[in-house]
C-alpha cells in the first residue's frame, strides 16, 4: 500500500494520534518534516493521502513553503487524494482552494464542545455524536472553500470542519491530540494562557485537569474520523 503523507509545520506539532491510528491499521506514513527544510512532494498520487498538522505560525504568513504545500493540496484535492488537515492544515487546505483565512475575532485555547451540523456527517464522521470537546489553540479561521460543507461548528468560530467531495475534511481544532501534546503546548505556549479561564481561552490548570480522561475521549472520537478518511486511501 502507499503511504500516507503527513505535513508537520513544527517540531511540536507533531502527527500524534494521527500516527498511533496509522500505526493500528498498519497503514504506512511517511513524515515530511517542513520545520526542518524536508522537500515537498509535488505528485500527490506518489500517497495514499496526505495529512497535516498543525503549527504556531499563519496560513497567511509570507513563508516560502506556503506556495508549494498549496499546489500539493490542490493537485492531490483535483486527483481524488484524500486530504486531512488539523488546524493549521484545515486553514491551508480552505487558502488553497480559494478560501479567505483571517484573524479570528474570538481566540481559543482549551477543550471546547463542537457541535455536527448536518445528520449525514454526525453520522458517517463522528459515531452518532451531536457533540464532543474538541481540543482548540487558534488565532486564525477560515471561510468555507468552494464546495466545501461545514460539518462542525460551535458558538465562537462557525466554521470548526469542513468535508469536500465526501473524502477530504480540514478542522479548525484539534483532534489529534494525545497527553504529550496537551503537556508541550502548556510548557511552550505558557505565556498564551490566561491565569483565570474564560468561555473561550483556558488556564493552564483547567487543560491539564482529568486530561487523561479528556485525551481517551477525544481520542474514541478521532479514531472514528481517521476510518471514516482512511476509507477513500489510495493503494
């Protein structure tokens, strides 16, 4: 089989739970490592899809690598190449096919509920759920690119996943987290977080109270969604 492709942008943003559930099904990846100069393919059937992480800086930022992940994007979305992207990378796919990314009005650091927006994604997507707490840091959002459906939103950032052509979904949070990963982001991002949480931004303490139990929660519902996308792979 091909492997999957996973775009990392930072060194700690890595593919996470991504990679445990590809580690599961025996499905090959293979990482590209943008933060450490890595070459970005250009022929996206050389995968079976292309996955991204996502990372500290902005789609809109005057990086080099930017103009080349897009044409990989657009060529692998116009060539029947399942696509994931988790935050960052839900924001580049949106820029590559058209879509404005901005700076959100409303910033959020945290675990926070989303909510499915149309029966068919609750269904074929997230298990059934109405809702589940996702994991969030952002700064940015996008609009929906052309042909894109929302399928999760929640009340501070509308657009929190999009599906295209029933095989490719960009989320605006994170659903690949693991307790490594929560524990890194409160080290590095230590100064982002507020001392006291609020509806949207949470303290350091509050991400870090029961986050077993919240990491194995999300953790069941991302590995419905990693099927779900895994279903269209090219082998």
């Amino acid at each position: 089989m091909l492997p999957v492709a996973i775009l990392r942008f930072s060194p700690t943003e890595g593919p996470a739970h991504f990679a445990e559930w590809l580690d599961a099904q025996s499905v090959p990846w293979r990482l590209v490592a943008i933060d450490r100069g890595d070459p970005i393919p250009v022929d996206s059937t050389a995968y079976a899809g292309v996955g991204m992480m996502g990372g500290p800086m902005s789609a809109t930022d005057a990086l080099p690598w930017i103009a080349p992940v897009s044409a990989l994007l657009r060529d692998a979305v116009a060539r029947n190449v399942p696509v994931i992207g988790h935050c960052l990378g839900g924001q580049l796919l949106a820029q590559a096919l058209g879509a404005r990314v901005m700076r959100t009005e409303v910033p959020e650091i945290g675990w926070l509920d989303v909510d499915a927006t149309a029966t068919r994604a609750r269904d074929d997507w997230f298990g059934g759920r109405d809702r589940f707490t996702a994991f969030q840091w952002h700064y940015d959002a996008f609009d929906l690119p052309a042909g894109a459906t929302r399928v999760l939103t929640n009340a501070f950032n509308r657009n929190q996943a999009y599906v295209i052509d029933d095989r490719h979904i960009g989320f605006q949070c994170h659903v690949e987290m693991t307790r490594d990963l929560v524990e890194t982001w409160c080290r590095t991002g230590a100064v982002e977080l507020p001392a006291a949480s609020t509806a949207s931004q949470q303290s350091k303490d509050e991400i870090l109270r029961d986050v077993g139990r919240r990491v194995a929660t999300l953790n069941g519902v991302a590995d419905g969604i990693y099927a779900r996308w895994a279903q269209r792979l090219r082998s």
